[in-house]
C-alpha cells in the first residue's frame, strides 16, 4: 500500500498495542523541583520531572511509527497527509486506544515515507514533515518548502502522580514573538490567547467574569497563528488541562494535563480555515439541525403556570415577532425531579404542547442530571436497581445536592447508563416536545462544586475516575439525550442543547455560553465567546440574549438582540428574579427594532442553513472572525469584535450604550452595505452611523443571498417564491444555496438540493450560473431577483438564450426581475 523506506513486515497486535522495543535505561536530562499549584502532592516531596533522551530506535507498522530511548516510546501515526498524532508513553506501555472526541482514527493518507538521517528520523507526506532529532528527541514540523510550523522547545516530559498513578504528562513548544493563538472553546477573553495560561475544567460558572477560568467547556485545541502560517494542536486528553502561550515564559508554550497521556495532534494548515476543517474530520461536524432551531427561541427561568407560557406565545403572535422556540424551565417538573411534570402548573401538558404547535410553537424542556433520591420516584429506582448512578471509591453512591434537593447521578459514560437515559425521553416525545436543553452537566453540585476526584466511571469500559471523566461527563449526557431523541422522533431531527462539553459534543448538540450577565461588557465577552466557539469545532453556539442575570434596559437588549440575529443560536434567556423580558418589554422604539432584527433573522434563514451546511458536510465555522479572512494582517490579529457570518456577510456589533458611530475595518475587496447597497471598496477601516436602529452588516461583492419571505416561525406558510440578493462584482464568487425538508434525516440519502451560482462581470455584463446538485426538489417555482452594484444601466436581460423582458430598475439602482428557479445561465447588458 505504502511507498515506505523503512519497512518492517511486523504487524500491530491485535490490541493494537505497540510491539516491545528493546530496553535500555532511562536517560533523565534534567531534574528539578516543580512546584505546580494543584499537585496535590508538592507539599510533601519534590517531583521529578522526567524528559524523553535520546531516540535510538525506530519501528514502522503501515502508517504507525514507534521510536524509543530505550525506555520511553513515542508513537506517531501519519492520519492524513496533513494530520499526525503523537503520542507518548514514558515506560514504554501505552494506554488502550479510546477517544470520545474522535471517535474512529481512519487514516487517510496515499504515501508517506520515512527517512532515517544522520541527525534526525523524518516522516514525510505530500504535505507535512515530521521531524524526530536524534540528538535529543525534540519533534517539528514543517511545511514541503522546509518552513518550520512547530517545534518542541524542550522534549516532551512527564511526572510520576504518586497519589492517583500515572503522570502529569508535558509538552513544550517554540513560541515565536508575534505568534498569536486562537481556539480553546469558551474561554471569556481576548480573542489572541498569546500571553494566557489556561485550565480546561468543566465549571459552572455562575455570573462569570471578564478572564475567569475555567469556565463550562473543556475544548483542548487551539490554532497557532505564526507569520501568516497557521497549524493547530489539539490535545486529546480528558484529564484537567493546561495551556500556556508564552505567559510563563515569553518563549515556550506549554500544554499538559493531570494525567492520561501525552497525545496530541498537529493538524497543518496554511490556513486557519484548514486547520478547523481538519480539527472537524478528527472530531465530526454538527448534523442538520431542523430548520425551525434556527429561528428565534424565547426563554426563560421559569415561564409557569401554564397561563403565563400562552400570554408570552400569544404575545409573539399579537406583536407579529417571530419565534419557533418556546422553553420550560425547572419549574415545570414536580419537584424538580426530571421526566415528570408538575400537574399543578400544566395539568395537561400533551394538550398544551400541541396547541402550542399549531400556533408554531416547538417546546423545549429541560433536564438536569442530578436524580433525587427518592425511593417514590420510578426513574430514581430504576437507576438505584439497575446501578446506574456513579458511585465513590469506596463503593458509596456519589451524593449531592442540585435542585431537587439530594441527588444521585447516571454514570453518562457507561454506555448501558445512555441507552437507558434515552428511552426516558419516550413519554416527552410522545407528548410533542421538540428538543431538549441539557443543563448543569459539568456536572454542577450545589455547594461542592462537582464530583470529588474519587467518583468511579465506566468510561465506555476504559474505567477511570472523575479525574478523567470529568470533563467529558456533560458531553456523554448529552449524547445519551441526542441518540436517545434520535431513535424515539425516528426519522425527525432532534434538536438538543448543553452547557458543558469536550471536543467533539458538536456531534450531539448546540451550545449556549450559560450564565452571563445584562451588562455592556457581557455582550462584548459573548460576541467573543461565540467567535471562538465556532473556530473551536462548535459551530452551533449562541448567548443568552440581554443577559441571564440582572437587567438590561431597552438599549443593551435591542443591542444584544442585533448581535444576536447572527449568532448561530438565538435564544433569549433570563434568570427568575429579574423583570420580563419578551422582544416586546421595553416598549417602543426598541419592539419595532427587535421585530426588525427578528424579522432578518427570518429573511436570511435561508443563508443560514446553507452556511450551516457548509459547516455539515465540509467543515467550515458558521462564525468567522476577521482574522479568519485575512490571516496574514497582523492588524487583524487584534481586531476582535468583527466577524463574517457564513463567508458572505461581515457583521460588526454595537457594544457601547450611546454609540452613534463605529469604526469598522473591511477586509480587502468590495463590500455592500446591507441596508442601501452603497459599494464600498475595503482594506481600510470606515466610520459607520450606528443609531439605534441598526449595526453595520456588510455584504462582500459577488454574494448571491437567498431570501425567504419574513414568516412568524418555520412553516407557517408556504413559500412562493425565495428572494435572490445577487451583488456584482468582477471577479467570479461563488455562491451555494441548500434546501431540504428542513426536519428529516433525507439528506443523509442525498435527498437535499444544493445550488452553486457564480456571479462574474465583465465590463458591461454580469454573468450568473446556477447549477444544482441533490435530489430534493422545492415546491416553488420562482426566483425573484434584486441585483445591486451593475455598474452600468442594465438594458438587456438574457436567461438561458431568452430575453427576459419585465424587469425595472428602481431608483436604488437595484434590477428587478422574476425567473425559473431552474434557470442555468443568466446574461445581464
Ligand atoms: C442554570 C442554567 C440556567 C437555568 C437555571 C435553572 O443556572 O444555566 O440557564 O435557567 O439553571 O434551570
């Protein structure tokens, strides 16, 4: 299969472990006294740090590599052309392969070579080389032009953990001095990471502030930014995690972890872009979500009884604001305790469900993991009998206090455990709820915090404690809830929502950013936090519009609210003792505003579910900050408030109470304003009027934008005919458009369209190409078309060889005309 150099005919083993490789003794570089503020050990003996010697041995097995000192191993396996994955094992045993976050290693690679040098080992692809120096086993990467990307600055090092077993594993790299990086989920900061030190632990975080970590998320990758050159490292390990970039020493950047192993993943770029959509072939994408979970979705802790539920969807109705989600809270459960309801607030919640359904209503409910103890409650014995519930070292239930007063929790990552947690959904979806919102499974416990570090874990048969669980407790809960939805709606898209997660929960579900506050700086902080998100591998991420504690006044919710038209997920949330808190509570002149902005969330649904295809099927963010567009700006590196939304529209949010105007960079290339269509031509920043009434949104030249007609929630009628904003430009852009049932599983049998338009002027024509691919047909028949930008006065409109002659070209510039959707070429003079 191979083009290999250095061949061995020896095969992997069966438990794919490793070969042993003769043994020779440890060769200790270094020693020193490490103080590490949570080593629960470092008051009482000094800890060795230990650091990989000399390699002098290398085994090949297909696309699998061992090297040794003699005592440690490394191993690196070639994954694809531009994926390697280094792992290391400090007495030569590594652990058993298993990974929630990818959940299949397929190699994907056509040659690789490896070469055995006087000075160094080099496994080569077409793309990335990987260097292993004999002198003194530090490893790099580099590009086929012999560009150095990544190289160790020490080499990769580890410590006994005399309390738990194990180590704490290490491993450094070179950080250059205008490196800048991006990634690591959640974390409420700066977009540029340089000069952080960070933890990966999930934590619920109520009220969070401006660089306080750890937060919710535990995403452990990040994207390197260096010269215009980016790769990514994605360190694959559940334990607690630490990332330093140049904070400790302006020259090194560290990641480590309290235990498991010392694996991670260099993922190649140039790009930025490249470098996510290969971080998603490890992890997986964010399936379809159903067209109406990319509406608007109104929440809040809690709407009870079930006469306040209807005033707040008859509000949306009366005050012709759009919305699709409607959310229970805690409080429509009996007691707190899940899959039940509290008869007295919604005596009869499978009529009300389905009422609230024909007024466009889809109800999402929440579920907590902590189970009371409560010997009258069919789901607690049920777990207690089957032994489902976590339990302590010393074999006591693991206890704690959540909601519903004392609890027990389900072991999520005991397969059996998430089997039986997805059947409990049976009675909810039975009575028409559409999705279920996951929450406080960090997991959170009153008091405590979490779980002690003892709490047993089945973890999927690679049994461990919270130590290693921990982090990945809340994605194997949501998992559960999104597998057990899946079989239960049969061929219907789930849609789920969670507050915690690891790499890889975008399989299952979408995020919200949890317990924010109403404040300026809160909304600045969420706008960073969805950027990041979506560069971390988690596309589908909102905030809690206006703030979950405390009150915003009518301008930070109107703010929020444009902010939130493009963020993926637009959900409104608020805590239980703060003021209503509806589009509409603020009066006017921000209910017309917030319609407005609603309303375009509806117009450009459209768009969105194409973006989100994108994202499905290649890889792509949804949000793209403006570093993203052009990497190699070193500006750029610390604009931070702007982002593209897909790859076509450029959104820069008001995150000041009274501004009027606002600075906005445009990347090279010429943009349209959204509102009037003004071409503006980019590369340099721009004031732009910021009233209330609107936030700069920017359209790049060439864009076709599909528009729907503004509808109350997703399905209310049925379309006629879709919009087409086509914007001119002279150099050929291309454009998709995706369709399909918008509730099904279809397109995984390729029943979806997927239209491809390239728009390109040339002096004085504009050419518009369609083609289509998929096998979903839309019901209607028409495109209406608003061109904007023709340079010229537009007199001659070909389509497919036939004049179109009813068109008119309004004051605006705009050219106006109706067609077939099926049209292929179209020619305008
Ligand atoms: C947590 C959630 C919040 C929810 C509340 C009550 O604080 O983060 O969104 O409303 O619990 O369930």
């Amino acid at each position: 299969m191979e083009d290999n150099i250095l061949s061995t005919t020896e095969q992997l083993s069966p438990n794919n472990q490793p070969p042993e490789l003769p043994t020779s003794k440890l060769i200790e570089q270094e020693e020193e006294i490490f103080h590490h503020v949570n080593n629960p050990v470092a008051g009482l003996k000094p800890i060795v740090k230990k650091y990989l010697g000399a390699p002098n041995h290398v085994e090949q097995h297909g696309n699998r590599f061992y090297f040794t000192d003699g005592e440690a191993k490394v191993e690196v396996i070639v994954v694809t052309d531009e994926i390697i994955r280094i792992r290391m094992a400090p007495h030569g045993v590594f652990l058993e392969e298993f990974s929630y976050a990818v959940p299949k290693l397929e190699a994907k690679v056509s040659v690789f070579h490896l070469y055995d040098d006087p000075e160094e080992y080099r496994i080569t692809t077409n793309t990335v080389n990987c260097h292993i120096s004999k002198k003194d086993f530090f490893i790099s990467f580099s590009d086929r032009q012999n560009h150095v990307t990544s190289s160790d600055a020490v080499p990769m090092h580890w410590e006994e953990n005399v309390q738990f077993g194990g180590y704490y594993v290490y491993g450094t790299k070179v950080c250059h001095t205008e490196e800048a990086f991006y990634g690591l989920g959640d974390k409420p900061t700066d977009l540029n990471l340089r000069g952080k030190r960070l933890v990966n632990w999930n934590t619920d975080a109520y009220s969070f502030g401006w660089n306080q970590d750890p937060i919710y998320r535990s995403i452990p990758f990040y994207i390197s930014l260096n010269e215009g050159i980016a790769h990514g490292i994605f360190f694959d390990n559940t334990f607690k995690s630490h990332f330093d970039f140049g904070a400790e020493d302006r020259d090194k950047t560290s990641f480590w972890a309290d235990g498991g192993e010392l694996q991670y993943y260099y993922i190649h770029g140039p790009h930025m872009m490249d470098v996510v959509k290969r971080y998603h072939v490890l992890t997986g994408t964010h399936p379809m979500p159903p067209l109406w979970a990319l509406g608007y979705h109104q929440c809040r802790w809690s709407y009870y009884p079930e006469s306040k539920v209807r005033k707040v969807t008859t509000g949306f109705r009366e005050n012709k604001i759009p919305c699709d989600g409607i959310y229970l809270d805690i409080d429509y459960m009996d007691g707190y305790r899940c899959f039940t309801w509290n008869r007295k607030y919604f005596p009869e919640p499978k009529k009300m469900i389905k009422e609230l359904a024909a007024q466009g209503f889809k109800t999402v409910v929440i579920i907590d993991p902590g189970i009371r103890v409560d010997d009258n409650y069919a789901i607690f014995r049920e777990g207690k009998k089957n032994r489902y519930f976590c339990r302590r070292s010393d074999d006591y239930f693991m206890e704690g206090h959540v909601w519903p007063g004392r609890c027990q929790f389900p072991d999520f990552t005991n397969p059996e455990v998430r089997t039986w947690w997805g059947t409990l959904f049976d009675e909810l979806v039975q009575m028409g709820v559409a999705g279920v919102w996951n929450d406080m499974n960090e997991p959170a416990v009153f008091g405590a915090g979490t779980f002690p570090d003892d709490v047993r874990h089945q973890y999927d048969g690679f049994r461990g404690s919270h130590r290693k669980a921990h982090n990945v407790y809340g994605m194997q809960m949501v998992r559960a809830t999104y597998e057990g939805l899946r079989k239960l709606m049969k061929n219907k898209r789930p849609f789920t929502i969670t507050r915690a997660g690891y790499s890889g929960v975008q399989r299952y579900s979408s995020v919200w950013t949890g317990d924010n506050v109403a404040s300026w700086e809160h909304l600045r902080l969420g706008n960073l936090q969805c950027q990041r998100l979506s560069m971390s591998g988690i596309p589908f991420c909102g905030t809690d519009i206006g703030g979950f504690s405390g009150e915003p006044d009518g301008e930070l919710f109107t703010r929020w609210i444009q902010m939130g038209t493009f963020s993926p997920f637009m959900r409104a949330h608020s805590a239980g003792d703060t003021k209503e808190r509806e589009p509409w509570s603020f009066g006017e002149p921000f209910t017309a505003i917030n319609r407005k902005f609603i309303e375009l969330r509806y117009k450009l649904l459209p768009y969105l579910y194409s973006t989100f295809w994108e994202h499905h099927r290649y890889g792509f963010p949804i949000l793209r900050p403006v570093v993203m567009q052009e990497q190699d700006e070193i500006n750029n590196q610390a604009r931070q408030d702007e982002f593209t939304y897909g790859d076509k529209i450029l959104v820069c949010p008001v995150m000041e109470p009274g501004q009027q105007s606002r600075r906005v960079y445009l990347p090279k290339g010429n943009w349209f304003y959204y509102w009037d269509n003004t071409l503006v031509e980019g590369g340099c920043e721009i004031d732009v009027a910021t009233p209330l009434e609107t936030i700069p949104v920017f359209v790049k030249a060439g864009s076709v934008l599909p528009e729907y007609p503004v509808m109350q929630y997703v399905g209310e009628k049925e379309i006629e005919e879709v919009r087409l904003n086509v914007y001119y430009s002279d150099t050929p852009v291309n454009s998709f458009f995706f369709e399909d049932y918008g509730e099904t599983f279809a397109y995984e049998q390729d029943i979806y369209s997927e239209k491809k338009f390239v728009v390109s002027g040339k002096e004085n024509l504009l050419t518009l190409q369609q083609t289509m691919e998929g096998l979903y047909t839309p019901r209607y028949e028409n495109y209406c078309f608003h061109v904007a930008g023709l340079p010229f006065k537009p007199t001659k409109i070909i389509a497919d060889g036939k004049p179109v002659t009813d068109f008119i070209y309004t004051e605006g510039n705009v050219l106006e005309f109706k067609l077939t959707k099926n049209f292929k070429q179209i020619e305008i003079a």
